[in-house]
C-alpha cells in the first residue's frame, strides 16, 4: 500500500507518465520522507550530494560563496520541485554548493543506489528522471543566457513571472542574491516598477 506522505509525489509523476499500481508501491518504497528545519543544511560544500530532493513542503536554496564571501544563489526549490546537485550526485564527488532550507521543508530523497534499482525494476523511471534533468539543464541554459544578456530589471521580471509565489515569501536579500544584485538596488529596482503599474 502506497504511503500516504508519498501522495504528492506520485501525482507528480502520474501527470508525466502514468504509474501503475507496482511502480507507485516502488516510489514508496525507495523514497524516504525528511524534515529539514530552518536554516538547517541539506548539503554542504565539500560534502558529496546523495540525495535527490523532491520538495513536499517548505523551501529550499542552492548557493555558492565565492572566495570573497560573497552568496549567490543558483536555485529555489519550493512545493513539487527538485533539487539536487546533479554532478556531485553522479560522479560521487564533493560538491562546491550548498543546498539549506529557508523554511521547515519537508522532502522526499531518493539516494543514488535506490535510483539505480528503481530505473531497474521500472525502466518507465529512466524516462521520467531524463526528461527532468533534460527541463533543468534548458531551465539553467535560459538562466546563463539571461545573466549575460539581460538587465537586472528584465531578470527581476521574469523572477516575477517565474516565481510569483516567492515574491513575498523570501527574504529579499535572497531574491537579489540570484539576481546578482544588491538588495538595496533590488528595493529601487522594485519602488520603480511598483510606481509604473497603473
């Protein structure tokens, strides 16, 4: 019987590609409920990432600090998103980021081995985890392209467009940390636009 705290994620993967009743007896199986606490670090640099992180509830943040001690942050994660490390995870080698809840988050994990057996006993799996590294390596791709040839204005739009759930849910500090920008130009930034609307 399907546990009931793996619900959402079986929705998740039957909006994709349909489970049967013995996958979904696998997804409870091989994934494992954790909670994570404020501010409390699901990896850290120097550590190997091997976990796949599918979020239940709560938030998550990627980052790196650069030699300077500077924060920038690659990546949110929030209900019915992945977050992972992904070279760390298949090459099994210490990781340069960190991933911390921003709030109590609740998450799912798969290890590296457990999904080796899934994609084993359910090749179906092999197709779904492709095409959602396939959606996040195109989603990291736009992000690149948007950092080199955007304005910080049209990259806090489209953080707007989105995540218009995170708008008021983080800290700003956070939100111009993946913008590149400092928060007191992201207050400006957002003062501007605010006044612009009719």
């Amino acid at each position: 019987m399907v546990k009931s705290s793996i619900r959402p994620l079986i929705n998740y993967f039957n909006n994709l590609i349909s489970l049967n009743d013995k996958e979904q007896e696998l997804v409870s199986t091989y994934f494992i409920p954790r909670l994570y606490r404020k501010r409390q670090y699901i990896l850290q640099q120097g550590d190997t990432c091997t976990q796949f992180n599918f979020v239940i509830s709560g938030c998550l943040r990627m980052y790196k600090v650069d030699e300077k001690g500077n924060t920038h942050v690659i990546y949110f994660a929030t209900e019915n998103w992945w977050m992972i490390d992904l070279g760390s995870f298949h090459s099994r080698t210490p990781s340069e980021l960190n991933i911390e809840a921003l709030e109590d988050t609740t998450v799912l994990q798969i290890s590296y081995d457990n999904l080796i057996s899934l994609y084993t006993e359910a090749p179906k799996f092999n197709r779904i985890f492709r095409v959602l590294i396939e959606n996040s390596y195109i989603a990291m791709q736009n992000r690149l392209l948007q950092n080199i040839s955007s304005t910080a204005e049209q990259r806090y739009q489209d953080f707007v467009d989105t995540y218009p759930h995170l708008i008021n849910r983080l800290p700003q500090v956070q939100i111009a940390s993946f913008l590149g920008i400092t928060p007191e130009f992201l207050s400006r930034l957002r003062n501007k636009l605010g006044k612009q609307k009719p």
